[in-house]
C-alpha cells in the first residue's frame, strides 16, 4: 500500500483519516495502551474516526484460525492469534508492516472473546507536512485521550474495570513512509487480562464514535468505574470511598435535573444542594422529587454512607463484602438515575 492521492476536500464532521500538503493517506498501525474486549464478529470492523484534528480511517485485526472452532490454548491460555485485516481505506498493509507486527494484534481467548491490542490505520497527515516524524508524534499524542475515551465506554459496556496506560509507551502510532520506513515513538509492552463480555458491532462502533466526538463518560459512571477498578486492584478503602462519591454525584444531577425542570433558577438549586448534608439528605430529596432510587436509605446508610465514613475519616479498610455490597449499591442507583445508552 502506498500512500495515496486525497481529494481536495474531506469531511470535518467524518470520525478517522490524517492530512498532508499533497494530502497522502499512509498505512499504518495503532497499537493500543490495554487491550479491548471484542466479540468475534467484531473481528474486521472498520470506521472512521476523528482523533485530534486528524482524521483516520480504523480496521480490527480478523482471527487466523475458524472463528467457529475451539482449538486447545498455548500456554498462555490463547485459541488463536489475531492478525492483520486484509485491507485498510481499499489496500493491504505493506509487507514489511505486515511482517514487523506480525503477533501485535491480539488474540482469542474464548470462543466468542477477543482482545484487540491493535488496529490498522490510514491516516491523512495535513497540509505542509512533509516529514512524517512530527505528525506522527502529534498523532501519537492525541491518540492517548482519544483511547482513554474509548477505554472508558468499552469498560461501562463491558464490565472491564479501567487499568492504568503502560508508563513505558510513549505513543502507539507507527506509519509506513513513502520510501517504505516506518516512523514511530519505540516499542510498546502491556500486560493482558481476561473478562466475560465482550464489546458487540454496534457498541465498538459506539465507542470510536464517542471517542471521536470527545465525548467522556458522564463523572458518576466513570467514578464508578474507579470504585471498581479500586475494588478489583484490592485498595479497598479507596474503593468504597469513589463508590460512595459516585452515587453523590449521581443524586446531586438528578436534583438538578429535576429542580430546572420545574422552574427553579440554577443558583437556588446550587445553594439548595450545598445546604444538603451528605449520601442520607440527598437520598431524601431525591426520594420526594419521585426519584425510584431502587436502594433503600437504611441500606444506603448502612451498607455504604457508614462504610464509607468509617474509611474516610477513620482510616479503617472495609472488608471484602462490605465493599461488595457498597459497590453493588452504588451500580444500582447510579445506573438507575442516569443510564448510559446501550451503544
């Protein structure tokens, strides 16, 4: 694949493709900071996508063996190897590209579950540009918070909790040059982990799209996510502390949301939420404006707003159950007073 010819005009509003003076597409690959859970019909999608102000076109890698099949794991406890789509924005990868990644894109680990480490990209690189080493870092750059972004809605659709980027990559972009070199930031290391559901069509679709509108987690769910990622990494403290943050967040927009609607001026409703005293007061409030908030304020109280408190300004750490049950809880009143959509 050689970098191609672009038209005149593309698309603002289009979500991935990269610019250049003579505006050439490029081949490359993007390796992401942690894999994404897939679906195996998954395998093949592809989209384009805003990341920064570039645009780029995204291809998921396909599985090398019968997605169909169950074939006995290697020693890793992986069925089969992912590898490179067959074609990205109309051309196969180079050879050489092909050949240098050739185990970076992931695998399957279930019969139905793949993790996606990588996606092959044609990015348009913008006018003037006509060494490929500063784009590609820029590129590189906004491909970190574009991620992010996309990490957080495959975690709420998934159940994967959230995991910290890899501190030794630097960047995940590697593009194929017009003399055939392959410009990037270095090599990129993770580590891997296995969880039950795996993202469908419609919500990696999703996904890239929110991704590329900038569009971030609503902050109770995505505080949520780190009460859950606290939970999992065994900071128990810190788990119940978010969850409890999260359902506060949670009653305090739906106040909100519930007081503009009928009429009251925004700085009352300010003034009315910081005179409300905690997890207990707001799930009273709430509870007068209608709100069916599917815990009860005795459980509330005891099982999280004490566990909570009891971490916070006492330093106790809450045992496994307690912060089980309080995490629960948390997930059922912030999923039930703010739901995400399906994709």
């Amino acid at each position: 694949m050689r970098p191609q010819e672009m038209p005149s005009l593309v698309r603002d509003d289009d979500p991935i493709i990269v610019r250049m003076t003579s505006r050439h597409r490029y081949p490359g690959i993007a390796q992401f900071p942690r894999p994404v859970p897939v679906d195996v019909e998954v395998l093949g999608f592809a989209a384009e996508v805003a990341i920064g102000r570039h645009q780029v076109i995204v291809a998921l890698p396909v599985v090398q063996g019968d997605p169909s099949s169950t074939p006995p794991p290697d020693r890793y406890g992986r069925l089969d190897r992912l590898a490179a789509p067959p074609e990205v924005a109309g051309e196969a990868l180079p050879e050489a590209m092909m050949r240098d990644f050739t185990n970076a894109w992931g695998f399957r680990s279930a019969q139905r579950i793949c993790y996606v480490e990588a996606v092959a990209i044609a990015p348009v690189l913008g006018p003037g540009e006509d060494a490929l080493e500063k784009p590609v870092r820029d590129l590189g750059n906004d491909f970190f918070l574009w991620f992010r972004i996309l990490q957080e809605w495959a975690c709420v659709w998934s159940g994967e909790p959230m995991q910290d980027f890899d501190p030794y990559r630097p960047s995940a972009v590697h593009i194929m040059d017009e003399q055939g070199a392959i410009v990037s930031n270095g090599p990129r290391e993770r580590g891997v982990y296995v969880w039950p559901e795996p993202l469908n069509r419609a919500q990696f679709a999703g996904a890239l799209r929110r991704a590329s509108a900038g569009e971030l987690l609503p902050p109770e769910h995505r505080t949520l996510l780190d009460a859950v990622e606290a939970k999992v990494g065994g900071m128990f403290r810190k788990a119940v502390i978010d969850a409890a943050t999260a359902v506060e967040v949670a009653l305090a927009g739906h106040i909100t949301r519930e007081l503009i609607g009928k009429g009251v001026n925004t700085s009352v409703i300010d003034e009315a939420i910081k005179g409300v005293n905690g997890l207990m007061s707001l799930h009273s409030l709430c509870t007068e404006l209608g709100a069916n908030l599917r815990v009860s304020k005795n459980r509330l109280g005891a099982q999280l707003a004490n566990v909570r408190n009891r971490a916070a300004h006492a330093g106790e750490v809450p045992s496994w159950d307690e912060v089980q049950i309080a995490c629960e809880h948390a997930a059922t009143i912030v999923h039930g007073i703010t739901p995400l959509p399906e994709t």
